[in-house]
C-alpha cells in the first residue's frame, strides 16, 4: 500500500465512522509505515504491540478452529484501538472512541482495500 492509498482508506473510512481519531499502517515487523491524525505517542511500542498482538491472535485462532484472525480490538476508557489484517504483510490500526462498535468497520475493511488496490491497478 503506498501513501495515496493509505490517504484515500483514511477518508473513505473516516466518512463511514466519524469516531475514527486516527490510523496507521503498520508493517507485521512492526515499523509504522504511514499515520494520520491521533493514534499513539511512542510509535515505536505501537507499531511492535499491533504486529505482536495479531501474530498471538493468528496462532490462538488458527490452533482453536482453523480461521485466520480477521480483526483484534483493545479497549481502554477513552479509545479504542482496532487492528485489521489489510496485506500479507502489514495491518491497519485504528484508534476510536472507547465506545465505538468496531465489528462493522473490521467488515468493511478488507473490501475497502481491495477496491482501492483495483482502482491503482487500474
């Protein structure tokens, strides 16, 4: 995914759910590859903790009934982080509101993605 890309999946995102505050991609080695508005101050701890926490979800889903993990969601009392697997090699992090439901954009997601890497191809 390349920066237009990343900016067009953050407006066409953001216009589907306000709460979103901000978003990053970040690579499964960890590193924070693009970032809009508010998502964490350590970018380093962030972008380790999301590609740590989606490698645990994908060996706890896979061993339990054979599914690939489609989404992870962290809550605390002023936001939520959802993390979104969006290519073979680099997940999507959102940080919302706290009482935001992040099930409708983790579906949402994956076809938004595609439609944007069809667009580019095309």
């Amino acid at each position: 995914m390349n920066q237009v890309m990343f900016d067009n999946l953050h407006t066409q995102l953001d216009a589907m759910s306000p709460e979103i505050k901000g978003s990053a991609l970040i690579s499964n080695e960890g590193v924070v590859i693009f970032q809009k508005g508010e998502t964490i101050a350590d970018q380093n701890l962030i972008g380790i903790a999301g590609a740590a926490i989606m490698r645990l979800a994908e060996h706890i889903s896979s061993g339990l009934a054979e599914c690939p993990a489609q989404e992870i969601s962290i809550r605390c009392d002023k936001h939520a982080a959802l993390f979104v697997p969006v290519e073979a090699d680099a997940l999507l992090m959102l940080v919302l509101s706290a009482d935001t439901d992040t099930r409708p954009l983790a579906r949402v997601i994956p076809g938004v993605v595609f439609a944007l890497g069809q667009s580019v191809a095309s």
